[in-house]
C-alpha cells in the first residue's frame, strides 16, 4: 500500500515550492534517480524506525530534503503507512462536492435497503 496522494502531495509541494525558491536546493531536487515515491517510502520509514507518532511539519520536510541531499541513501522496504495525517486543508471542487454528496446519498440508500431486506426475511 502506498502513502495517501494527500501526503505524497503535500511533501510535492512543498519541495516544488522550496526548489523554485532555493537554486542550489533546485539542483539536489533535479538529481536523477530521486522521485516522490522513493522520497515518501524514505520518510515513512524514518518515522517508524523513530517510534514516535507525531511530527511536526519541518520535521518531515526536513526528512525529504535529506532523502533529496542525499546521494547513498538507503530508502528501506516499502511500508504500510497506516493512517497518515496531514494537517493541511483539502479543497474540493464544486464537482467532488456533487460527487461525494451523490456518493453518500447512495451509500445511505444502500443501507436502507439492506436493513428492510433483513428485517423482511427475519418476518417470513
């Protein structure tokens, strides 16, 4: 399983943002070989081998541009990143609005339809 598009997104950002700003950091980014999975992979296993279970943001960004400086760096095995956290807002779109409403609206009638299917069958 891989880390959630929100996080991978995220640390994206935030190194596209930190490379247009930094020349010499835009260098390290731009080195090949390096990509945003291997980087993610890297972070999740620097926090797991930590054993905590909260970091700050320069924490973790910190974790990615040393995955990025880094020429030798054992990234270690893909991991389940479990449930990770971002403290980021997510905009939606007024379509992913509609989308998950329409979503929700389903899922509840499903459920309904389910439970009077049950309770017929316990009734016959």
């Amino acid at each position: 399983m891989k880390a959630t598009d929100h996080f991978k997104e995220t640390i994206k950002a935030h190194l596209d943002k930190r490379a247009a700003d930094d020349s010499l950091f835009a260098v390290v980014y731009a080195k090949e070989g390096k990509n945003i999975d291997d980087c993610v992979t890297y972070i999740l296993n620097e926090v797991q081998k930590s054993g905590c279970v909260g970091f700050t943001d320069p924490e973790i960004f910190g974790m990615a541009a040393h995955y990025y400086d880094e020429d030798k760096i054992d990234i270690g095995k893909e991991i389940d990143p479990g449930r990770i956290v971002v403290n980021h807002v997510v905009e939606l779109t007024e379509e992913e609005k509609e989308e998950a409403r329409k979503k929700a609206i389903n899922d509840y009638q499903a459920d309904i339809l389910h439970e009077m299917r049950k309770t017929a069958k316990k009734a016959a």
